[in-house]
C-alpha cells in the first residue's frame, strides 16, 4: 500500500471561474485509477477569442489515460461544469454519473451531439454510493442557483475527500434541499475529511450570504406596484428564482410569459424531474398579447446582456409582439459578471430610452448570489474540520485569499491551479508533478488549440488590417502585369488623399522592375521584400502595420 | 431680439460616459454665434472599434460654421474633455480657454501636434471674463479628481447658463478649491440661472460623497501597517491623491518613487503651475534601487489595468530594475471604471501568484469619486434653482434618472443627447433640430469615420477569419492554373483532417472547368459564385462563414 498515492489534479476551475475539470486518483504512481469531476466550459470575448464558441479545457492528459478513468461525475447543471460534456467525452467515454435534474440537462446535450443518452446514469443522493474503481462516491445535496447542486464525498483508500461544488449555505432555498449543519457534523464525524476542495468564488465578500427567500416580499412588493409591463431576467437556470418571481407574480393579478430557450428548458426539465413542486401558470407570447400590460410579467433570458437573448431583443425593438414602453418596469434580478458590463448598460440604456424603468440589484434587494461567501466559507472549514484546505472555483486571487483565511483559521491550504498535481497522501499536501494544460477553442464546428495561432492571426487583423498583394511570374521569372493589392480593414486612403492600394501597387510593381532573376525566382525572398514594402508604405500613408498576405503566381506558358 | 434665440447642443458626452464636446449659440436661427465647450476623446475597446487609437466627437456640423465659431472652452484636464485639442482644433481654429493647469496639459497636446502653442489663452477664474461674441464667459473652480476643474458661468443676452464641467462637493479637496455654498448662492443671486447644465457620472450613488481628505487617515495607516515594498496607483491626473499617498509614505518613512508617463507629466505641470505647493522629495527609479525595500513607495500608472502601463509591467516582472515579491503590497486607490474589470484582474491575479498583497477600494477606504453623487446633485440643484436642469455627462440612463429627480424636486428637465439642439429662450427647453453626429476615429494617423465600414470589416476578419482566392484567366477568358486560396485566422483542416486551402482550390478549380466562356468573362459574377463556394466549403468543412477577398487576374499575353 505504501507506494500508493492519492492525487488531486485540475485540469480546469483553479486560477479562473470558468470551465471546471478536476480529476482524482488512487494507486502507483503513474497507474492511478482516476475519476474526473465536472467538464465545464468558459465563454470567450472579444480581446481573447473573437469569433469562437466555447472554450474547454485541453483534456489531453486524461484522453492519453482515458483507460484508467473509472467514471465522470457532474455536481451541477451550470454550463461552467458540465457544458463541454457533448465536446469532449467522446475522447473519454467513461460513465457519467449525476444527480436526477443534471442528469436531464446532461442528457439534452449528449442528444445534441448524438452521443448515446445512457452514458449518463442518474444517481440519488448519499446515502447512496456509487463506485468507481478505488472510489466511493457519494451526492450530498447542496443549495445554489440551480435546481440540485450537490457537493461529492469521494473515500478512496487514502481517506475522505469533500469535493464542495459550488454551494452557498441557503437554510430556505425556495427550491431543493435547506443547508443542514448537522448533516455535515455527521460527514465528518463518520471518517475525518482528510481534504476539503472547496468553491472560492465570494470569498471576497464579507457578510453571511443571505437566503433565496428573503427576496420574497422586496420583488413582491416591487411587482405590485410596478404599473404598465412588467419584465423581469435572471439566469435561466435559477429555477428557484424563477418560482419566486412567478409568484410575486401572481399575487400582484399577473400572468407568466416565458421567452427564452434556455429558461424554458430549465423549466421544463424541473418540471419533469419534480424537483419543483409547483410553478404557477405559463402562458405563449401569442397569449399573452391578449392580456392588459398591467396584468403580465415577463421572464426572459438575457440577463448577462447577451444579444441574441430576449431582454437584448426587446431593448431593441418588438419581440414576438411585444414592445416594452414608458411605465413599464424592468428588472435585473441578477448580479452583471465582470465583464458584461457594458452589454448590460447597453440594454439598460436602450430601455432607457424607451421610457422604461430599470431596477437592478445596486441595493441588493433583488438577488442573491450561488456562492457562500467568506463567513460561510469560514463556517463550513470549522464544521468539517478537513486536513487540509484546497481551494478551487476562482482566479488565483480569490484561492490565494481562500488560502489565507483557511492558514489563519489554523488549516493547512495549498494554492492549486491547473496542472498541478496534488499528492494528498501524507499529512500535508504536496506538488507531485505539473502537467502541461491550456484551452482548446470551439470555432464553428473544430476544436483547435488556444496557442495554434488562429485567434492569434485573427486578433492581428483586428488591430491591424490585412493586406493582400498579388503577383503574376512567367517562367523566365519576368513579372506579369502589374501586382494587385486589396486592403481589408484599413482606410482606401493615405494622408495625402491618394488611394492606398494604388500607392503600393506602384511601389511593389518599381520595386518588381529593379529586382534582379537572382531575386524574383526565389518565392521566399519576393514574399519578404513584399511584405515589408507594404508596411513600410503602410506606416508611412496610414501610421498602420498591417497583417500581409503575398500571393505569388508562376505561370508555365510552354 | 425677438427672432434671436440660445441654442444648446451636445456632440459628445451625452448619452455617453467619455468625449464632452457642447456647443452653444446665440443669434438668429441659423447664424447664431456660436461657443465650444471641450474637447474629449473615448478609448475603444476590442468589442467596437479594434485597433483604433482614439474615438472622437464627429464635429462636421460645427467645422462647417468654423466661421461662426467665438471660442473654444476647455473645463479640465481630463482625456474625456481635452483630448480630442490636438486631433481637432486644425479643424476649427478658434481661442482655446483654459484655466492655467488645464492649458499647460493642453498646449503639451499641441505641442505634439505641431500647433502653435498661443492656440490657448490662460484665465483666471470669476470674477475674470472672457467675452466671446455674444457671450461672457466665468471659471468657477470646483472639485475633481484633477487640479482646476471648474464650471462655466455662461452669460448671454438669452440669459445665464451653468456648465457644471466635472465636479464634486468637497469642502476639503487637499488640492483646489473647496466646495462653497456661500459662492453658489452668490451667482444665483446676482443673476437667476437659465439653466444648469450638470453632471449625471454618479445619480445612481445615494450616499453623499465623501471628501478627499478622508483617505488621508486610512492610507496613512495602511502603508505604516505594510512591510515590503509599498506601490499604489491611481489616475496620475488624480494630483490630490498623489499628494495624499506621498505624505502617508514620508510618515511612514518611506521614500517615493513615480514610474508612468503621464502621472510624471501631470506632477510636473501641478508644480510648474502652482497648483500643488508641495510635494514630498521624489526619486528616479535607479536612485529607488539603493532603497531598502521598506522605505520604499512606488506611485505608478496603470490603475485600470493598462497594458503598457508600469502597473501591468510590475505584475509581469521587472520593470525598470523593481520586481515586486511576498511580503510587497500593492494598492488600488482607484475604481475600475465598467469594462476594465478583466485586465484590472489580470493584474491582480499576476500579482496573487507572486506572492503579493492586493487592497483594492472594495470598503470604500481608499479611494473616493471625482463626481456628486445624487444628494449632491440635489443639493446644487437646490442651490442655483435653474429654470431647467439639462443633464449630461451620462450614458441614456444617467441621463433620464438625473432628469427624474430633478422633475421630482420641482424643476423643469429634459433628456438631451447629442445631436438634438434644444432652444432654451423660452420657459422650457425645446427640441429645434435634430443635428447629425457620430463618432469618428484616429486609426493610425489617419482619422475615419466610425460608419465607413473599416472597423466592421476588421470585426468581421476577427469574427469570421478570413480566406483568399485568386484565380488567373487568359485573354480568352480561359482558367491559367489553378485557383489559389490563402486562409487567415481559420484552423487550417476541415472536419476530415484534409487541409481546407486545397479542398477549396480543388472545387473552385472544378467549378472554372464547368463554367463557361460567358461567365467568366464577367468580373462580377466569378466573384460572386467563388465567394459563395468558399462559404459553403467552410460551412461544411469547419463551420465557420468567412470574410472572402477575391483577385481575378486578367493576363493579355497578345
């Protein structure tokens, strides 16, 4: 047994909030049994992944040990856990295991991709095992914004392991499972946690997280005295939010229209899986047009300001019949992710211009957050009283601070970002090995690598342009014609008001009548001298320096 | 008199948080003379304007009336309502005013331009008058987060104006002038107010501000409680604060070094023009090396996260023979303006890994705002009592909420955004015309529109890739070889691994085989048909639509 080994590895979630993937092991070195927990995507942006879907983490290393992973498990339906799942377990395909509502969603994107549907088999909570090798593996439901969420005890025989998912401690979540102390005293009481993984997203914020339902009253009462239309967002998967505004809803004599795919399907996968008891009644955007203003709420997706999304579509204009006007409310039940900012203001101010009512949360009456945050974090490391304190599910900001509080609380933490391999065996944790990881891009219908240089040539000729010149040689060498340039994404004309593309043709072309054979028969050199011809021209006329692309022709005429 | 009117219009700034630029005019309509109040730019960003440098008001409505045009007013220092001096005024060439801090940084803009520096007058503030056609024009200095703002008293045979500029209340400023109520309600009573022309950055901030002189305590305690190195940045026009940091170091027996550019500059002109009269012994970055880390303080730029800056330089490693390490703390006494939030993270996070403690202003201690927040507003409304309140400085929903409470407190108000020119002679503000405005953009050296298409190409490029083809025809409108495509920022294998380039060259040469003599002799309509394979390829093939350039090469070979 000695020279067995424990190991902890993310492979994505630890140095950024986004696209979690964390794997355990057991056994020799090198020939450990592993399971992978979560398979979560990230969303690009302009400055860093124009023109891509999603972003994944690179699981090469685990595709390369695909035959020693025992099982994949999904702790919630969020698309940062489990949103690569349709992507990449293909190169995996071990057995997914998830709880009832996850597994539903899990199986909606597996039919997507046309991947068999019974690779996901759904679980019940602990008290119920499942095994997976060397590991037994438990569901312990756990309150956040979304329906299900559940933290994972994985024993192995190198001792317990809480793996906290994301949750925040919520005594009256409206929907799921109340935070319980005493179950999780029981936790640690039945086998001392030797690790504690645990979710870092709030540990910058100070005050006890506040439970779902005290949002009850302040949206009710906002509702009721909101006079026109009423429109309302948050994310789509928040079901209990979506159930306490359903019902503000109705108390204020209102009916419920849902506009948005993703909300729709959260609903009806809640519905389906009964872990929402009741929702008030839901009517079409048809229907709905027949209902006095005053007498409807919308619920819509779109509350990260996301643009083909409802709130984006009815800032703009009217969407499915519906037009928002002066009088009517609008709310983001929703905190903006940094990041969005701007989108959001730019929904906010279309609104605005229509004469509608904004409310946000600025006084945080309208929502609260998933994540526990520092004194909850603080009160959950007392109550399981783990070995040592690994934090995960932030930047390496927020698992520097998690680290911090955890060592002042008198626990042993270690900062663990992607690729670095944990031995958890001994007393304290130790770096067994760094393993090369990164992201991998889905643009259109490819996975390529993040450092392959696509983006990268996409992002240059974004800032600077892109030029592309053309040349014709007959096979003497001797230049045909005169060379072609077009210029995309820069302006037609110099400082002096001449066309750009004619001033660099003329100069590529003398350059082309002075070049010596010696020269013109070799493409490498032509292509050089070109290109930085153009530049030159360019940062002269223009103060750019574009991106280049030479096209050389050799014409065998017989 | 009866047909001479006082006309108000916004080309930059309102509906918008960056490039101030507000005209008035008195006169008949139509030949009204006409004053400019600043001259601000806005930064782009990767999401709407890639690789531009700056973004500017479109001023063509107003360089078309250059000859109408008295003088040219600028409030403060700041980028948002100088910086567009040296890019626009050739346009204009009217006196530029300015009070004496706010025209050293400005002729430094000319100077760089090649302007001649006598462009701009200094003033004194009120009670000096600076006549300009039918107007008087009177600095009031005010509080900012930069030396010297001050409001325009606008006086006109239409009546007074108040231009509030940038502003705070604060009664003790370290730096200027404090907030007098008594000076207020002097103006006010010497001649009643038209009309208020005011801020909008802060009407969503409830509490009232705070003064600067606060943050002398907790900054003071902060860096005495610190043990590495010390490094704090905040904007370096923010003199005040700058002051305020020194100081705390001196106390606490540290040296201080200044690494930026601009915070340099900003330093030098407060001393040259006496508006900061004193300031604690400064060293160069060499002279800091020889400083035991502990008595050391470094103030730097780059407090929205920058790139170039020396912030961002620090958390990349050395810069200038200084590396920050564990122990080192480094301080935001800044706000992260919306948008920023990324790269200001980046920092943080580089800054995490190194060991480094980040305080950042999340409990308000060490940094406060440049503007009234909206007590504040309602106090000064409530000070002047103006026949209207005009908002701006505002995206739409500053705006509008700024206007709300104004109604509420009793007073006339209208949403004005730019291009709409309000004609303020009578009892409330009317809507004379609708002006056409816009942005436009320093894209190297070379300003272009924001609609000519130049930047949406660029975007698209980054979005979509881009893929070119050339194809060669001979006198007879016969194919010469075959077509050539070149890919830029696409991955470079389609989904059956074979390289995209050739895929598409196979079946664009297939297709120039099959057509015939009467389309290919049409430009038009091979470019077209070529286009539209290459999609359709890159559909199929990696599901992406790129942006296609086409080059047919006509060869006469007699």
């Amino acid at each position: 047994m000695k020279s067995e080994r424990l190991i902890y590895l993310p492979l994505g979630g630890a140095g950024e909030i986004g696209m979690n993937a964390y794997v355990y092991g057991w056994g020799a070195p090198g020939k450990e049994r592993l399971i992978l927990i979560d398979m979560g995507v990230t969303f690009p942006d302009m400055d860093g992944a124009p023109g891509v879907d999603v972003i994944m983490p690179d699981m090469t290393w685990l595709e390369q040990r695909a035959d020693r992973l025992e099982a994949i498990f999904i702790t919630h339906a969020h698309e940062d856990h489990i949103g690569a799942l349709g992507h990449l377990w293909p190169k995996l395909k071990a057995k997914v295991y998830a709880r009832k509502f996850t597994g539903t969603i899990g199986r909606l994107k597996l039919d997507e991709m046309g991947l068999p549907l019974d690779a996901i088999t759904i679980v019940e909570p602990r008290p119920a095992v499942v095994e997976a090798g060397p590991f037994q593996v438990q569901f312990v439901p756990l309150s956040h914004s979304v329906p299900e969420s559940a933290a994972l005890i994985i024993d192995s025989p190198g001792g317990r392991i809480v793996h906290s998912g994301d949750f925040k401690l919520d005594r009256s979540p409206v929907v799921g499972e109340p935070w319980d102390d005493a179950a999780w005293e029981a936790i640690a009481a039945e086998k001392p946690v030797k690790a504690l993984m645990c979710d870092s997203t709030n540990v910058f914020s100070l005050h006890p997280g506040r439970s779902e339902a005290t949002l009850a009253e302040p949206l009710a009462e906002l509702i009721r005295n909101s006079h026109g239309m009423f429109v309302a967002t948050t994310f789509g998967s928040n079901v209990a939010r979506l159930k306490t505004l359903a019902e503000a809803a109705v108390a204020a004599d209102r009916t419920i229209c849902v506009m948005g795919r993703s909300m729709k399907r959260m609903l009806q996968a809640a519905r389906e899986t009964g872990v929402m008891s009741s929702f008030p009644r839901v009517v079409s955007p048809d229907e709905a047009l027949e209902i006095p203003r005053r007498n409807l709420m919308l619920l819509v997706t779109g509350s990260q300001g996301e643009r083909r999304a409802a709130a984006a579509a009815l800032s703009r204009g009217k969407y499915l019949g519906h037009e928002m006007k002066t009088g009517d409310t609008f709310l983001f039940s929703s905190r903006t992710i940094p990041g969005n900012e701007k989108e959001v203001g730019r929904i906010w101010n279309a609104l605005s211009e229509k004469g509608v009512r904004v409310v946000d949360d600025a006084g945080g009456l309208y929502h609260v957050s998933g994540h526990a945050n520092r004194p909850d974090l603080e009160h959950v490391h007392r109550l399981l009283v783990p070995d040592m304190l690994i934090p995960m599910h932030g930047e390496h900001r927020h698992l520097s601070e998690h680290a911090r509080i955890a060592t002042e609380g008198g626990l042993t933490s270690l900062v663990t970002v992607n690729g670095m391999m944990l031995d958890l065996t001994g007393e304290v944790p130790k770096v067994a090995e760094y393993i090369e990881t990164g992201r991998i891009y889905l643009d259109g219908t490819i996975l390529i690598g993040a450092l392959d240089g696509v983006i990268r040539n996409r992002i240059r000729m974004a800032l600077n342009g892109h030029v592309l010149a053309t040349v014709i040689l007959d096979e003497n060498d001797e230049p045909m014609g005169e060379p072609w340039v077009e210029i995309m994404g820069l302006t037609d004309r110099g400082k002096n008001g001449s066309l750009l593309a004619e001033t660099m043709e003329t100069e590529l072309g003398e350059w082309m009548e002075r070049a010596g054979r010696k020269v013109l028969k070799n493409d490498d050199k032509v292509e050089e001298e070109l290109r930085r011809l153009i530049r030159q021209i360019a940062v002269e006329e223009i103060g750019k320096k574009p991106e280049v692309t030479v096209v050389i022709s050799r014409l065998m005429l017989e």
